[in-house]
C-alpha cells in the first residue's frame, strides 16, 4: 500500500497549471499556508522516527489536518487558543507569524521530553508557548471547550469592567476539537452555555473549529452527523470549509475570524479534512479500515491541494513544491537528530515542581464590633470583604445571586457588588467550573460555587485533568487560580440523602496540587477562606468544602451557649497546614476535621464526666494533608483516635493514619470512620454515619 509520503513524492513533481484553475489567489498567504503543512508533516514523520529510536514517546499526529494552519495564519498572534491535539499545522504557522525560527525545534523538544522544551520544561508532548498564546491541553476529550467559554465570557466581562488581561480588546479565542468530540457531554455542555450567552446577549467571543476527518479513533462518525448537531446552535454563525480547498479555506476562516472579533459572539468553522498514519502511534488503521479507504483520502490531501493551488496561481511549479517539501525533511530529521541526548527531568523534585504551593503567612484578625455569626454568616461576611478589597474578585454558581444561595451564604451579595461580579449560572457544573477556568486566564479570581458536594462529581475532571494541570504542563507559565466553594459533607436533618449529605472527598484529595480547605467553625471560616483566596491570586487551585450541617449551628453542649458562633474578625488569615488545637487533656488526642470537630467536642465533654481528658485536633487542611503538623501534634499522646466522617474505604482517616505510621508514633492508633455506604434518607443515615456514641465508645476501647 502505497504511503502518504510516497503518494506526495510522487504527486508533487506531476503538479500542472490548470488553464482554468484560480490565478488570483493570495500568493503571498498560500507560500506560507504550504511552508506551515510542510513543516507540520515531516514534524509527523519525525515523531515516528524518535520513537522508533526510543527517544520519542506517545505520538498523535497532525497528517491530513494540515489545513488547521489557516487559522494559524489568519488570527492574531495575541488571540489565546486552545487546541485539538491535531494543531500542528496552526502551531507551526502562527510560530512563522510571531517571526519565531524555533518552531520545529520546540515541537521536537515537547516530543522527546527535553527539559528546555519551553512549554511544558519536559513534562508532556503537547502544543502551546506562552509567546504565541497556545495554552497547552492534555486533557480528556473535548475537556478545553468549557474553558474556552469561560475565557470568552471573561473577556467581555473584563471591556465592561474596564480590567486589563493578557490578551488585546477584541481578540477572539479559538477553540478546536474533533468531529467525535462533538458528541462528549462537555462539548455538548460547552456549546450549549455559549448558545445560551448569545441569547443573553453576553459577549462570548469564541470560535469553535471542528476538524472533522469522519472517524474518531476506529469508529465512524454518522454521515452529516457532525454538521448537523453544529449547525443548529442558536445564534452561532456556522460556516463550513474544505481542507482540500485552500483558496476557500483562507477565506472562509478570514471570514470566520472577523465575524467573531467584531461581533464579539460566538461561531463555528466545520473544517472538513482527512486523517493519514491512523490515530496514533501504536494505532494499526487497516484493522478496521480497508486499503481502498485510505487511499482515497490521498486525493484530498491539503498540503498537495496548497502546492496545486500555487501551481495554478504561477507562482510554483511541481519540482519547485517537491524541491521546499525534500528541503524541510533535511530540515527536520536534523534537528530531531540532534535532538537525541538533551537533558531530562531526571529528579522527583524536579518534575512536581510547579505544584509547589505559594508561600502564605497566617494573620491574626483585628476584632471588630456586631454580634457573634453562624458559619454561614461569617463566610458571608468574607465574601464582602474579598469582593471590597479585590476588584478581580467574582462569585457565582446556581442560585448564588438572586437567592442568595440554598441557604444564604452568598445572601446580599449580587445587590451589594452588582450582576457583572456576582451571578447565576446554568444548572450545570462543568459550566460553572469552565466559566472559573476561563475567568481566571482573563485575570480574574473567581469563587464558583458548587451547589453541593454530589453535585461536583459529573463535572471533577474539570479540576483534575483542566484546571490543576495547566500549572504543571505549562511549567508553571501558565495558571488558573480560584477557589471552588462547596457545600458538603453531611449530618443534614430532615432533609437529604446522598445528593444533599454526600461524605466522599477521595476525588479531591487525589488531585495533585490541589488544595482542600474544610472550616468547622466560624472563628476559622475566614482565615481559611482568606488563605485560599491568597492562594488563588497567586494561581493556585483551591476547594473549600463548607459542612452543610453546621452553616446555622449556634450552639455546641446545650441550647444558649453560642459556643458554635464567633465575633467578627476581619482579615484573619490561616496558612496552609495550621492545625486547630481545643482542650490540653494528655489521655487521648481526637484528630479530626469539618462536622468531626463538632462531635469531637461533644465527646470530649462525655469523656470527661468518666475522668478522661482529651484534646481536640482539626486538620483544617485535608490536601495537601499536613503530615508532619499531624505527627508533631500526637507525638506525646499515647493513644490516638482519628475521627473521620467520610467513608471507611478512600477515607482522610487512612491518610491520617498512615503519616502517624510512618512518623513512628510510638502510642496506640485507632480509627473510626462513616460506612462505605452511600447516604439514606430520614433516619436510616444514622446507621451509616459516624455518630458522638460511636466515638466515645472508640476512645474508650483504645485507653481500655
């Protein structure tokens, strides 16, 4: 079976002017849409080379996609894009654009895992550079497209604002996926959110490139499948182009693009192309299509179809194209060969450092005047301040505005600070994550809210494999700071079940360089709220998992003692890993967190009427988990309880127990935790839920 690079070898130098053919094409835009597919192509090849010398690892390549590089040569060099893993054409372009003559050479430094690739410092293979606006996607499929509509929505907040970024007034974000990707729940959520701005008439300037080469992996999409479920967005100007037809494609992608920069809306450009070499590198394409089918795609290669164009247009001849494709093959196997043998990440240190958490000091509060506040209160009172003091600040989420949320956390907000700040979203979480996302990119720190903790599961790859690793493949060039509130945690009464009570952070603790906040009290509420709102401003992930049970507790041993409230304190801050130490007992240590520390307390006080003295120790900070603060706090207690709410099985607990072992606690460990049970309605959730009893029993059975 004859090869993409045989058939153009042999095509090329056949090319003839078509008396009829296009003779007043834009010359000058065809050489560099050519020299762009070329490189892109022999950068393909060079890939698969490298890994046949095990220099070069997971390869996806761009062949057949080529004509992704008009986009590359049309948009501005300062328009932020976030691309299908099929882009090397565009990145290729928009390289030559910037006047950059590295553009082969960091392509091969991203695939061998160089440590100067200037991307990702060797991280992943992946196309992006700060210094061309590409923001680098490793991510599950179709993941980018809700950050690519919150960068959108962000910079139209941003000219209403009158707040600068990073990226010009009018530049447009480009967004580019596949044709399978069209039918991913994210992507579908994607379009749908940016249909629903256009209809709110909210700046969303964002144009979505569907490169449709009619199969995804093995599977073929539907004929006219793809077309159709983009065409129907309501208010998204839709326009289709052929990779084949270089002339139309320039145009209607210059047309795509000045649609978008000036209407400030969003739009669709359906790029029909082909795909050559399969799906990826370990991928055999004639197992699931025949010979005749691959072949056919030849004919409509693009980069062949640019050199025809050129032919027809005088302005090359066939053994000219095949001359500059041999030309840049020399070009690229050189620079892969000397590639070979650049310095790696070669430490554990080296490679997980831009996860490193920004240093931030605690502060104490300066006491203010007005009555004692619930957590909710307190949270809320926080917010006001956050939102005064940092005009970069956003809050939003469902029904956090109007409302003022399901139970009045962000009551009053939207009224003080105004709808642009403080707003509702769709019911729909990757979208609320995604407007986060993107908002932080435009220079903003936003603090979405996560309606409840349940909630958060459909939407978390929007934390773990988008938000969280920007940081990390970007080596730290590129950031998305915010704070993602959540209530959660359960113990609700008279209202619940596994929706509203869930107990499962595993998800959360999981996600390298993510930090997880957890108050139990409104006298750390704000320290700890402030903290991660410091962390976001310096580009940290952070989630602030608020426990639902105790937002409107007033009241700890009996009803009046106003010992679950806490007077004002403005500007506290909490830093990472300090630890809350209650009680100075030395029979027993509790370590806990959230609606733990509560019942804790109330243990400790069972306890004590027995003669037991026992102190109280709240995680406050559950990722990353303060081990050494842990051991430190336990190290002259004999006998430790570690007292966990969330499930026995992926619990905090096991991550509490196993630092105290490996810190060699000398004493005694114990542990008891929820079980691994989803959440019952009414009082069945007594059954499967740690209870006050089943603690005090615990603290008894380890001092028997």
């Amino acid at each position: 079976m004859e090869t993409i690079d045989e058939y153009v070898v042999r095509v090329l130098p056949e090319l003839r002017a078509d008396p009829g053919g296009e003779r007043d094409a834009d010359v000058d835009a065809l050489r560099r849409l050519f020299a762009a597919q070329v490189q892109s192509r022999h950068l393909d090849f060079a890939a698969r080379w490298l890994q046949a010398q095990g220099q070069g690892h997971y390869t996806i390549g761009s062949a057949g996609h080529e004509s992704n590089a008009a986009l590359g040569l049309l948009s501005e060099v300062t328009d932020p894009a976030l691309l299908h893993y099929r882009s090397g054409g565009l990145y290729a372009a928009r390289s030559a654009k910037a006047g950059r003559d590295d553009g082969v050479r960091a392509v091969l430094q991203s695939l061998t895992s160089a440590r100067s690739d200037p991307m990702s410092g060797g991280r992943h293979k992946v196309f992006g550079h700060p210094a061309l606006s590409i923001i680098p996607q490793t991510s599950t499929i179709s993941s980018h497209l809700p950050r690519a509509v919150g960068l959108g929505l962000g910079l139209g907040f941003a000219r209403r604002l009158g707040r600068h970024t990073a990226w010009p007034e009018d530049a447009v974000v480009l967004c580019s996926f596949g044709d399978a990707s069209v039918n991913h729940s994210t992507a579908v959520g994607a379009l749908n959110a940016a249909a629903y701005l256009t209809h709110r008439g909210l700046e969303c300037p964002v144009l979505f490139v569907c490169e449709d080469n009619r199969i995804g992996i093995s599977t073929a999409s539907p004929v006219g499948w793809p077309g159709a479920m983009l065409e129907r967005l309501p208010g998204i100007g839709y326009r289709t182009a052929d990779g084949d037809d270089p002339v139309g494609l320039l145009a209607q992608t210059r047309d795509a693009l000045d649609e978008v920069r000036s209407s400030r809306r969003p739009g669709v450009l359906h790029l029909s192309t082909v795909r050559f070499l399969g799906h990826a590198g370990s991928d055999t394409e004639i197992a699931y299509r025949t010979r005749r089918r691959i072949e056919a795609d030849h004919v409509h290669d693009p980069l062949v179809a640019t050199a025809r164009a050129l032919v027809d247009a005088g302005a090359m001849t066939g053994a000219e194209a095949l001359d500059a494709y041999e030309e840049m093959r020399r070009t690229v196997m050189e620079g892969a060969e000397a590639i070979i043998g650049e310095a790696r990440l070669e430490s554990r240190a080296a490679v997980t450092a831009p996860l490193a958490l920004p240093s931030v000091a605690s502060v104490a509060g300066e006491p203010a005047d007005g009555p004692r506040r619930t957590l909710a209160q307190a949270i809320n009172a926080t917010l006001v301040e956050l939102l005064e003091e940092h005009g970069e600040t956003l809050v939003f989420g469902e029904d956090v505005a109007v409302k003022g949320g399901v139970y009045g956390v962000t009551r009053g907000l939207r009224k003080r600070f105004g709808g642009q700040r403080v707003f509702d979203t769709l019911l729909d979480e990757q979208t609320i994550l995604g407007t986060a996302l993107g908002t932080a990119l435009a220079g903003f720190v936003p603090i979405p809210e996560i309606q409840y903790l349940a909630y958060l599961h459909n939407a978390e790859d929007q934390l773990r494999g988008e938000a969280a690793s920007l940081a990390f493949f970007s080596a730290g060039q590129y950031r998305n700071g915010m704070v993602v509130r959540v209530a959660g945690l359960a113990y609700q009464r008279g209202f619940g079940g596994h929706f509203h009570n869930d107990n499962s952070v595993a998800v959360l603790r999981d996600i390298p360089g993510l930090v997880l906040a957890v108050p139990s009290h409104p006298a750390n509420a704000p320290g700890l709220l402030r903290a991660c709102h410091e962390l976001a401003r310096q580009g940290q992930v952070c989630v602030y998992l608020e426990p639902i049970a105790r937002y409107h507790s007033r009241d700890l041993h009996e009803e009046g003692d106003g010992l679950w409230t806490a007077a004002a304190s403005e500007g506290a801050v909490i830093a990472p890993g300090e630890l809350g130490v209650h009680g100075d007992g030395r029979d027993v240590v509790l370590v806990t967190f959230g609606n733990g520390t509560f019942m804790s307390l109330r243990a400790a006080e069972v306890l004590r009427a027995q003669g037991i003295e026992a102190t109280v120790v709240d995680l406050r900070w559950l990722a990353p988990l303060p081990e050494e603060r842990i051991v430190d706090a336990c190290r002259d207690f004999d006998a430790v309880l570690v007292v966990d709410e969330t499930r026995r099985s992926g619990g905090v607990g096991e991550g509490v127990v196993s630092a105290l072992v490996a810190g060699r606690h000398p004493g005694r460990i114990a542990r008891v935790a929820s079980a691994d049970s989803f959440i019952p309605l009414g009082p069945a959730s007594d059954q499967v839920l740690l209870g006050e009893d089943e603690i005090v029993r615990a603290a008894l059975a380890l001092l028997a």
